[in-house]
C-alpha cells in the first residue's frame, strides 16, 4: 500500500478521534443540559496550559491530566452553581454568559503566562512504521486513549445508575425530581464534567499543538460544527458529525490548504443550519 495514502488515513483519523474527544465535553452540556458553553475551548486551553505549567515545574507529564481536571472543576463548580444555574431555562443568556467567561478566562490566562506561544515536549517521542508510513508515536498514543476514554464513558452513560438518572433528568426534569432525584446536584455534576473533559483533552493535545490563551477559540468552533452536524442527544451523532467534519477538513487541508479546509467545514456547518438542523442523527 501507498506510504502517502496510508500517512493521509492516518491524518484523517487522528482528525477525527481528536475531534471526537474535544467535542465531547461541549455534546454533554450542549446535548444533557441545553447549554451551549461558548467557554468551552477556553476550558480546552486551560488544560493545555496545565500540561505547560507541569513540565515547568519538572513534574511528571502524567500529573498534567489530574492537574488540568482539577483546575477545570475548581474553575467549573463555581461557574455552575452562581453563572449557568440561574439560566438553564433562559438559553440566549447562558449563551452571553459564556461568552463573556471566555473573554475573563482568557485575560486571566494572559495574565499569568503573557500572549505568546508556548510548546509542550512530546512524552513519547519517535515514529511508529504502519504499512511503510512513519506516524508520530505519540499522536498513536493520543488516538487510542481517546478511543478508550470515549467508549468507556458512553458504556458507563448506559450501564450505570448516575448515566439513568441523568437520562431521566433530560428527558423529564419535573418528574425525576418527584420521585427523588437531586436534579440540581446531577445537573451541576454533568457540567463540571464536562469541562473536565475539556481540560483532559487540552492536556493530551498541548504536546502537539501551539499552546497560547486564543487557542480555544477555534476549539470550540470546531465542537459546534460537529454537533450541528452530528445532531446533539446520543453519541452516533457525536461521532457521525466528528468523522465529518474532521475527515472534510483533514481531506481538504491535504489536497489544497488549512484556510480551505477550515472554510470548507464553516460552510458545511451552515449549509446544515440552514436545510438540516437537526443534523444527520436527531435525537
């Protein structure tokens, strides 16, 4: 087999895991709760800026993902509990409020670590031989730990007591808090987790990519694109609409460049909006 198409296969879905693993925490706020959190790549650059201050202070890279999580969850329960709560069922002023925390985010992180651009050194360095093409170790390393972390979520949303409650919250918030379960806590919980994934996969991605506080503008982009569409409610349409989105843009990028391939997916996105928005996978 070709080394050039096998390399372009690679690109496509490393696009499409990674893309995947990003969207994930905006389809758990955006698609449980009915929150669209504009802040939400702000939480991807906090993560990454978790693995910088790691290897700062000459700590282990492993310890980035526990400190990115918990950065995000100190960050998140307050947002939550005094910012988003009060607005769940007024969605256009969630949507302003986000998007005022992600300019604050942003200026604070500017604060403490300046505008420029930082690098994260690989933790697994080398390439990797797969039919004749030589692929990043690393970025192989990255592709199976979001693979694992996205099917073992989805299975503990299925299987366990929590993932029926919140199901249950969704689905008729009025009645799961008749017969006894604490919307409020479970709704609280759910965001926050959903930043912490965040964080998670900017800690995974910082090693790879241009770390600086405007990063997650294009982070959050991407997740909405892939969620209008994917379609919000399940995970079929989370990874419907991030082999889309990821595999047109990783395909366009190759053959022309990152400028057409990141309008070619703006302009899907709106085509989407205007003749399907419920996406390809409605709930």
């Amino acid at each position: 087999m070709d080394a050039v198409l096998v390399a372009h296969g690679l690109n496509i879905s490393f696009e499409i895991v990674v893309l995947a693993l990003v969207s994930l925490g905006l389809a758990i706020t955006l698609g449980l709760l009915g929150v669209l959190n504009l802040a939400h790549g702000e939480f991807v650059m906090i993560g990454a800026f978790s693995a910088f201050f790691v290897q700062t202070q000459g700590w282990p890279f492993l310890t980035a993902i526990p400190v990115a999580m918990l950065a995000c969850a100190m960050i998140g329960w307050p947002v939550e509990r005094y910012l988003i709560r009060p607005l769940y069922a007024r969605p256009f002023d969630a949507i302003l409020a986000t998007w005022g925390l992600s300019l604050l985010l942003r200026e604070v992180v500017e604060f403490f670590f300046g505008r420029g651009f930082n690098s994260v050194a690989q933790p697994v360095t080398g390439t990797v031989s797969i039919l004749g093409a030589d692929y990043p170790a690393y970025q192989l390393v990255v592709m199976g730990v979001a693979v694992v972390l996205i099917g073992a979520i989805v299975l503990w949303f299925l299987r366990s007591l929590t993932g029926r409650r919140i199901r249950a919250m969704v689905d008729n918030p009025d009645l799961a808090r008749s017969v006894g379960i604490p919307t409020d806590k479970l709704a609280s919980r759910t965001f926050v987790s959903g930043l912490c994934l965040a964080g998670l996969s900017g800690a995974l991605l910082a090693p790879i990519v241009a770390v600086h506080p405007g990063m997650g503008i294009d982070y959050v982009l991407k997740s909405f694109f892939v969620l209008v569409v994917g379609g919000l409610g399940n995970i079929l349409g989370l990874v419907v609409g991030s082999g889309v989105i990821g595999g047109a843009e990783a395909a366009v990028s190759a053959y022309l460049d990152r400028t057409a391939g990141y309008s070619f997916v703006l302009v899907l996105s709106l085509l989407f909006l205007w003749r399907r928005p419920n996406g390809l996978v409605a709930r």
